[in-house]
C-alpha cells in the first residue's frame, strides 16, 4: 500500500501516480463526448444544447462527491503519512456513510424541484422538454453518481491506484455502450443519454464495494463497510469538511460560472449554444488531463507533508506543473492546426462546423495554463491550505471571470464570451505561481 508513496524517484512517483489517474479522466471524458457524439446524431441543435445546459447540473451533483471524496483524500494522505492507521479507517468509514446520505437527499431535492432547475440551468422553450427529461435519470442515478466519484479519490488517497482507475474505466465503458444503445438503437434522446450516465455510475460504485469487501476479508485494517465503524470524531469531520467543502465549491463555481456563461451564449440562440457545447468538450480533454495530473499527484504531496519531506514536496511541484504545461502546448497546437476537424466530427451544418472549430481554437489558448493552476490549487489541498484553493477557485470563476465574459461580450459579442476563458486563465496562473512561491517559502514541517 505504501509502496508508491515510498518511490524514491520522484518522476517514477508522478507517474504512478499520475497517469492512471489521468486515465481515469480520460475514459470520464470519452464518456461525455460519446453523450454529446450520440445525441449529435439526432441533427437537433437544441438537444445538442439540453447536453450542455445539464452539465452544471452534473458538476454540482459530483461536487457533493468532492466535500467527502476529496476532502476524506487529503485527510487520509496525511493521516498515512503519521502513520495513523486506526484514524484513517474511521475517516474512510465516515466519507462512505456520509455520501451515501447525502446521494438520497439530492435525489429528493432533485425530482421535487426539477422544473425550476431546469428554467435556472437556462433551458428555454425549444430545448426544455430534452433538459428535463436528461435532468430526470441524472437526479434519479445521483446516490450513485456521488458515491462512485467520492470513492475514486479516496481509493487513491490508501494507495489502490489500479482500482480507482478500473471502476472509472469500468462505469465509462458501461455508459457509452448504453449511449449507443439507448439513444442510436431505442432513440431515447437525452434522457437516453442520462440513463446510460447514471447506470455507468452505479456499476462503478458496485465495483468499488466489492473491493472493499473483498479486502477486508483479506485482513486490510483500512477497509471497512460496518455501520459500526460509523462515528462522528469532531475533529476528524472538521478536518474532512473543511478541506471538502472548498473542494466542492470549487465545482459549484465552476458550475455557477458555466451557467452565467450559457445564458450571455443563450443571447445568441441554440445553434451558438450548440456550437460552444462541441468546442467546449473538445476543450474538456486537456482539463480533465490536467486535473487527473493534479488530482493524481495530490496525494503523494499530501504524504509528503505528513512524512516531514519538504524537498519531496518542491521537486513534485516542480515536475508536475512542467509536465502539466508541455501537455497543455502540445494541445495548443491541435486545437490550432486541427479545430474544425474535430467539431466537424459532432456537427453536420457547415455554418456551426466553422463556428464551433474557431471556438475551439480560442478555447485552446488556455491549455498550457491549466498545468499550473490545477496543480498548485491541489496542492493547497493536499496541504489542507482549503482558503487559498477556495480563493483561487473564487477569482477564477467569480471574481475575474464573471465579469470579463460581461465585458468583453459588450466589446466583441459572441467571440469575446469564448475569449473570457484564456484571458482569465493567463492572469490567474500568475497570481498562482505567485501564491505558491510566497507560501513554500513560509511553510514550515
């Protein structure tokens, strides 16, 4: 179980690390884009937009996961590296338990309340029946949704790098083969897409369950599916929450930004929705690399910390933000050389090929940045710093971000919205580095 954590080649660590987790944001990916690749194959622009309006939505529901998942990751991290084996199990008992309850509220809240999400999300007379109907089996599917995307992290956090990635794989296979057979073969549309989503989930977090029996059995005193072994320790919650809660207003932001931008977009109706949906799922596949990198790496510094090695820590950072920014210009220059290839994939009017080919070329601009900034907010994390990665979420989606697509929407319309995001990107990974200088500095072991 600690054999990655006691790598001694710190690159060889990182990749440990790092790319099963990066290939567990892949396979996540490929999922989302076979949801919008199927439903592209139906030629209606304003499902295409129902897909993209709903995401929020999503994000939302999977930062429910975070407040447990990632917050339960960094505590545990630590809690290994002090060798506190007795805590970490309680800890991991309490995340299980608390997601569980919390996946049956959502769903409550979810149904009771779906129409007036559905108005918020932006969804308008020509695409609200398809919102509502991709809203319906996503809130039905969320005690799984959250339970799945909370137990990959902490799957990570004790060390079972290859089962978190083969749940994740596993749950993403099962939902793109459902998404061809709900939406192609039974024409189900978006709730189709929904359905597959959320039975992905479910057969994700059964896999995770059972590896949890299963090492129990085998005597591994970390794992434990007792009620039991169910306790609320003040400082033990307190120290989940308050690494968890920032981790997941880190989605809700993110989730509350891309709402106010799918409105300012709504302005120009659903084929610019349309068309900003397939750019921005393009986009999504160097965010969700950089976030696997980051999410991946987490750990490791927390261990780190815990363990007292301060070196370890600066020569992760080091290595990890300069891969993340090589990953990020190697898809500048795709997006570039090849934007209106890969829209033409999901579109099929010329007029939205073009435009969502140059929105993806704009997106682009930001990738080299995401290395940075992804990286450094978890690191912050891993340390339990939850204010500053909170803070930088913050600035990113709220106070740069808002209102720059306001601004550059009065100054260039439709392609300065898209502009908004590589703007607030660059200026955001300055104000990072500059975070993590000042604070390695101070940071005493």
């Amino acid at each position: 179980m600690t054999t990655v954590f006691e790598e001694k080649n710190i690159s060889k660590a990182i990749m440990r690390m790092g790319l099963p987790a990066m290939l567990g944001q892949l396979t996540t990916l490929i999922y989302n884009i076979a949801d919008t690749f199927f439903v592209s194959l139906t030629k209606e622009p304003a499902m295409i937009a129902a897909v993209t309006l709903c995401t929020p939505i999503l994000l939302i529901i999977m930062s429910i996961a975070s407040i447990f998942g990632m917050g339960g990751n960094s505590v545990i991290a630590r809690l290994l590296g002090e060798n506190k084996n007795k805590e970490v199990r309680s800890t991991l008992n309490f995340c299980l338990y608390a997601m569980v309850f919390a996946g049956i509220i959502i769903l409550l809240v979810g149904i009771i309340f779906m129409k007036p999400i559905a108005k918020i999300s932006g969804a308008d007379a020509e695409n609200m029946t398809h919102t509502y109907d991709y809203l319906k089996y996503i809130f039905i599917g969320a005690p799984f949704i959250i339970l799945s995307n909370g137990l990959v992290h902490l799957f990570r956090s004790l060390g079972f790098i290859k089962e978190s990635t083969i749940g994740l794989a596993l749950g993403n296979t099962i939902n793109i083969v459902f998404d061809f057979v709900f939406i192609v073969l039974l024409g189900w549309g978006t709730a189709g897409a929904a359905l597959a989503t959320s039975f992905g989930f479910f057969c994700s977090t059964t896999y995770y369950l059972v590896c949890m029996i299963r090492a129990a059995k085998k005597g591994n005193q970390l794992m434990s599916l007792s009620i039991k072994q169910f306790a609320l320790h003040k400082k033990m919650v307190c120290s989940v929450v308050s690494i968890g809660v920032p981790s997941a207003l880190i989605t809700v932001l993110l989730s509350v930004s891309n709402i106010v931008l799918n409105n300012f977009i709504g302005i120009y109706g659903s084929n610019a929705i349309a068309s900003y949906g397939i750019a921005y799922k393009v986009d999504m596949v160097p965010i969700m690399l950089s976030v696997g990198l980051s999410q991946g790496v987490a750990p490791l510094v927390g261990y780190y910390y815990g363990a007292g090695k301060r070196d370890d820590i600066s020569q992760v950072m080091k290595k990890s933000i300069i891969y993340g920014m090589l990953l990020g210009a190697i898809f500048l220059v795709v997006f570039f050389l090849f934007g209106t290839k890969l829209s033409s994939v999901f579109l099929h009017d010329e007029s939205l090929i073009y435009q969502a080919g140059y929105f993806i070329r704009i997106l682009g601009l930001s990738a080299p940045m995401l290395g940075i900034i992804n990286m450094i907010t978890s690191y912050f994390q891993a340390l339990g710093l939850a204010i500053k990665s909170l803070l930088i979420t913050i600035m990113r989606n709220i106070i740069l971000f808002i209102p720059a697509v306001m601004l550059l929407n009065r100054l260039w319309q439709l392609n300065g919205i898209i502009a908004a995001q590589p703007v607030v990107e660059t200026v955001l990974a300055i104000i990072c580095i500059v975070m993590y200088i000042k604070n390695s500095s101070r940071t005493t072991i």
